[in-house]
C-alpha cells in the first residue's frame, strides 16, 4: 500500500517555539477540549495519541502503546524521537517542561521538525497536563532517561536523569482530574475505535491496546491501510466488487489517498480525514472529491453510450447511491473552520483532490472495464429511481397544496410559529397520539402520530420510500428535505423528540426513525434536533406519595423507603396509551418535569456499522451481534 513518506528531519531544542503563556485551562476547560463530560475526558487521550502520531507522520515512530490503569491512569508509550530535554536557546528552561506547561508551545508551528501534524491548534499535551490531577512524563533519547511530575500542570520537581536507554521515545502517564471533569472513568470502546481508526490510517504502525481493569489486550496493524478501512466499513455489506479501489496521488504539497467500494445497499458511507482528524462536517476535500465522483463516471457513460445525446446524466446522488469510500489527505497548513476542526476550508484543497480523483479514477475505469459498467449500472437505476421519487414529491406538493397548506392532516400543530420554541413529538400510534394532543402545551408542541411501523429505510431505494406516507408525512412535517436538498434552515421544530412504548415494538420504531435521520437527514442530529422522550415504566403510591420510577431499582428504592410493600399499589406502564393525558404531560412531556436524551453520533464510523448490521440486509452479521451482546439486554420484553 502506497503512503505518503516523509524523511524525519532535526528535532532539538531549537524547534520549539512558544507563542503564548499557559492561560486559563483549567477555569475553562470546554474551551479547549470541547466539553468536561465523557467526550472532553476521551479528547485528552486523543491529543496524547496525536503527539505520537506525528512521529509516525515525520516518519520515526512505528509503535504506539495506550493502556488504561487500574488506578484510573493513562498511558502512552511511543518509539519516536523522544521529545527535546535540553535548555531552549531562547526561554534558558527545560525543553520538555516549555513543551508540557506552556500553551501553544510546540514544534508542530515549525515545519522544520514535523511537515505535518494534526495538532495545529497548539492545544494538545499542555491541556492534558493542566487537566490531570498528575502526569508524569518519561523521555529516551541521547542515551538517557529523563523524567518529571506534575500536579495540576505545575511540576513538582525538575527534570532529571533517571537512568541510561538504548531506545528513544516518549512515555506519558496522566489521571485526569476528577475535580474539573464531570467523568474520569475511561470508556475502552471509545478508545478502541480511535486506535483502530489510526492503524487504518496510519499504514505501518503498529498500535497496542491494553485495558488493566479487564485483562483485555488488542493490537492494530493495518498493512492495507484506507483500503481495509473501506473493507471493515463493510463487512455487514454485499459489495459489488473486491478489493476496492485505492487511489494515491500528491498534488503540490497536499497527499492525496482514497479507497472506494460500492455496495448493493441505497445509502452512502465517506469518512474524510486531514491530518488523521475526522472531518464529520466535511469541507473543500469533501466538495472536490464529489465533484471528481460526478464528473468522472458521466466520462466514461457517455463516451460508453450509457448515457447519450443532450440527457441530464448522473447527479451526484446517483453516482454515491451504494458507495462507502475513505479520503485522507495530508495538508501542510490546514485550515478548519470552528473549534473542533470538523470541517476543511482550504480553498485550494478542493482543486486538487478533484483533479487527483479524475485523473486517478478515469485510469482505474479505463484499466477494469468489468467494475466501470457495474458501477455505471448501478449509478443508472439510482438515477432511475430519482426520477421515480422526484414525480412522487411533485404528486405529494400538489396534492398538499390542493387540500391546503401541505402539512400532513393528522399532524397536530403548534400556534407558535418561531420554530426555536416548537417541538415535534413523534409517538407511537393513533392512542397514545390522542392522548399526547390532550396533554401537550399547544402553544409550542405539535404532535404527529405514527401508524405502525416506519419503513426501513437501510433496504430501500428513494423512489420506494417516498411512496411511503409515514415516511412522506414525516418528511412534510419537519420541513428540512432529505439528501442533498437538506436545509437546516426551513427546520419548523428545533426540537424533535420520539416518544415510544418502552417495549421491543416501541425500541423497533425508534430504530426506525434513527435510522431514516441518520441516512436521509444526517443534519438533524449533527445539529442536536433529535432527542428520545423517557417515559416512566411504573406508576408507584402509598398514601399521598406518588413516584413515577423510571426503572426498577427506582421502583425497589421507593418501596424499600416507605417501609416495604404493605399498602403500595404498583402500576406498570407497557404502552404510553395506558396514561391518561395528565399523567403522560407530567412525566414525559412537561419541560419542567420531563427528562429528553438528546441523540449524538461521536463515533461516525460505529454509527455506520450499527445501522449496517442491524437493519441491513446481511442475516449473519445481525446474528452474530445478538448473540455477542445478549449478556448485556436489560428490561426484555416478550
């Protein structure tokens, strides 16, 4: 597999540069790992990850150890150069101290030492040492072993030589801080997935895993890179051809590296990376890689008489219908627009991987004559089945505007009309929808009751699932379009909120409903619009006192608090139907008294495969699954 090489040029003391002093860290965490929830805490063992990355980028570090300690520790251990110890020309303090307590101190602002780095932000291990409630770092290079402590980002000690080394590398250990961070207790999954993204990304390296509280040992080596990458987002797939196709180009400075797959599936997969950062929101590599896509495959159907005279051609949805692809660039001054680096907004990054995928996949067309027309075949029926939908969306417009308005007739709408106050509650069946309209605020919540259950959108093509009036009703009633007509702007709810049984029928039409947002309005979750209501299980009284118990160690705990079960009535609640309408606004509809989880993808790549495995057409993946996480089912009903 083809990957980019750099030469490791000098990294000393005279590389590092300080642009400002250590600034409030700690009083303002989110601003520099974005949240002190679970998600900030699991960005601290990123950012040590990256530093080690980068070696493996300047090409000296071809190893990469993490474990999670028993005591709630962290450690890194890398095979690189080992980071400068040595008094810094310019500031007369340890290198190595500079680099662990000062913000934006880094050699990642001078190419001389790394070309490119994913850490350009500066924020990296300063923020992890200032956020710990110790780090102790040890460094090999020159010969020796250096070491120092901190506390709270402040050593305890200076940096000392412990002893003699044969090898170079960095070694971190860290314990967060419990009294800045809501969570401290890393989630292993979490950092699993990271690691393996990285060995996809980072072809060569070898990356260990260990987790001490259970024993568990992992390694990621990934020789093919990207393209194994694409073959694991697939694995619960039917893909139309093997091994995907890998292309690898530079253009200037910018690497350029994509492997693609097209499977018999409806949905599209493209995970993009700079610099081994995920960039969920996309940006120019994104734009000019589906541009290329586009272009590329119109080519070669109209030079092959696919597609003939003056007719429109393939659109960009129907030449990415069943396709799963990876891009990863390298770019040496990447810019991201936000905080959290999730888009690219280098205007010539668009260019350039546009003209590398033309150039690149024209050839790989021309040279695989079999795979070209599968996929122009299948690019065709999408176009088919575009038209198809797109005369089912005309039919729907007029038939709304010839009964009035357009919104579906059983939806039960709002006065408000500033959509940053209403909410949309999607519930469960003609029932529970009536008495939801009993027992909403009609100024700011509307209610849209759902017959059954939803089609499933994983096995079905656009023009079929337009023809389904759940699903077209849905679609009316929130008002943003799906695919590439999404607009976030014309949302009318900015709350949508699923309200089901919590039964295995009410979990089937939530999934339902995740995964039609997921694949055909990704941009309601990425915006934060989606939220799941939490509708109390038990009903539980003695006397006056009433508690609505969520669970059933709620429920034991009331019981166990006024003295046992003599004179307590216990009401199971199997469907939101058997409240009545003051009971349901109470517990599950009031802002004041309700509860909502708000529905989040931190993790693209696992989201994808869920919804792969359990709602795709692959049988064998699903049974595996189940039978892997049956352990795990709490609250089964059947």
């Amino acid at each position: 597999m083809a990957q980019p090489t750099f030469h490791a040029p000098s990294y000393d003391a005279s590389s590092i540069q300080i642009l400002e002093g250590l600034a409030a860290v700690r009083k303002r965490p989110g601003m520099y790992i974005g949240s002190t929830d679970t998600h900030g805490l699991h960005q601290l063992v990123n950012e040590v990850v990256d530093n080690s990355i980068d070696e493996v980028l300047a090409g000296a570090c071809s190893e990469i150890s993490v474990t999670i300690h028993a005591d709630g520790s962290c450690s890194v251990r890398d095979n690189g150069r080992g980071i400068p110890v040595e008094d810094h020309p310019k500031y007369h303090r340890p290198t190595l101290e500079i680099v662990m307590t000062v913000l934006h101190a880094g050699s990642k602002f001078d190419r001389g030492a790394y070309k490119v780095s994913g850490g350009l932000h500066g924020v990296g291990v300063h923020v992890v040492n200032a956020l710990s409630e110790w780090f102790e770092v040890r460094v090999r290079r020159d010969g020796h072993e250096y070491f120092q402590r901190y506390e709270r980002g402040t050593p305890v000690a200076p940096v000392t030589v412990v002893g003699p080394s044969d090898s170079t590398g960095t070694d971190t250990r860290f314990k967060p801080d419990g009294s800045i961070l809501e969570t401290i207790e890393f989630d292993p999954e979490t950092v699993r997935r990271r690691l393996k993204e990285l060995s996809f990304l980072n072809a060569g390296v070898t990356i260990r895993f260990r987790d001490e509280r259970s024993g568990k040992e992992e390694s990621f080596h990934h020789a093919g890179g990207i393209a194994e990458f694409v073959e694991d987002l697939n694995q619960a797939s039917n893909a139309l051809f093997r091994p995907p196709v890998f292309l690898h180009a530079k253009r200037d400075t910018t690497d350029i590296e994509l492997a693609l797959q097209y499977t018999d599936g409806y949905n599209e997969t493209t995970l993009a990376f700079v610099n081994n950062i995920h960039t969920v929101d996309g940006g120019t590599h994104v734009v000019g890689l589906r541009a290329a896509l586009t272009r590329t495959l119109n080519d070669y159907a109209r030079k092959r008489g696919f597609v003939k005279g003056e007719s429109e051609g393939l659109t960009g949805e129907d030449v990415r219908e069943g396709l799963t692809c990876v891009l990863s660039v390298k770019v040496l001054e990447p810019q991201f627009e936000g905080q959290t680096k999730a888009k690219l907004g280098n205007s010539e990054v668009k260019g350039q991987v546009e003209s590398a995928v033309n150039q690149k996949l024209a050839e790989f067309l021309e040279e695989h004559p079999p795979t070209a027309q599968a996929l122009v075949a299948k690019a065709l029926q999408a176009a088919l089945a575009r038209e198809a939908a797109r005369k089912a969306r005309e039919l729907t417009r007029r038939k709304g505007l010839l009964e009035g308005g357009g919104l579906p007739g059983k939806l039960a709408d709002c006065h408000s009309r500033d959509p940053a106050q209403c909410e949309l509650f999607l519930v469960e069946g003609d029932s529970a929808g009536g008495t939801a309209k009993q027992g909403r605020d009609r100024e700011f919540q509307a209610i849209l009751p759902l017959r059954g259950k939803i089609l499933n959108v994983e096995k079905a093509r656009l023009d079929k699932m337009l023809q389904n009036e759940e699903i077209r009703s849905l679609i009316t009633a929130i008002g943003i379009g799906i695919g590439d007509e999404q607009d976030i702007q014309r949302l009318r709810y900015h709350k949508v909120i699923l309200m089901t049984d919590a039964d295995v029928d009410g979990s089937h039409i939530r999934t339902l409903l995740l995964t039609l947002f997921y694949r055909k309005m990704p941009v309601l979750i990425t915006e934060g619009r989606v939220y799941i209501a939490q509708a109390p299980l038990y009903r539980v009284q003695k006397g006056p006192r009433v508690l609505y118990a969520y669970s059933d160690e709620e429920r034991d705990a009331f019981v166990e608090e006024v003295g046992g079960m003599k004179g307590v009535t216990i009401q199971r609640y199997k469907g939101l139907g058997e409240m009545n309408a003051g009971q349901l606004a109470e517990t599950t509809m009031h802002p004041g008294s309700r509860t909502l989880l708000r529905v989040t993808v931190d993790d693209a790549v696992r989201a994808n495969e869920l919804f792969q495995i359990l709602m795709g057409e692959e049988v064998e993946p699903r049974r595996h699954y189940i039978e892997e996480h049956a352990v795990e089912v709490t609250n089964l009903d059947i």
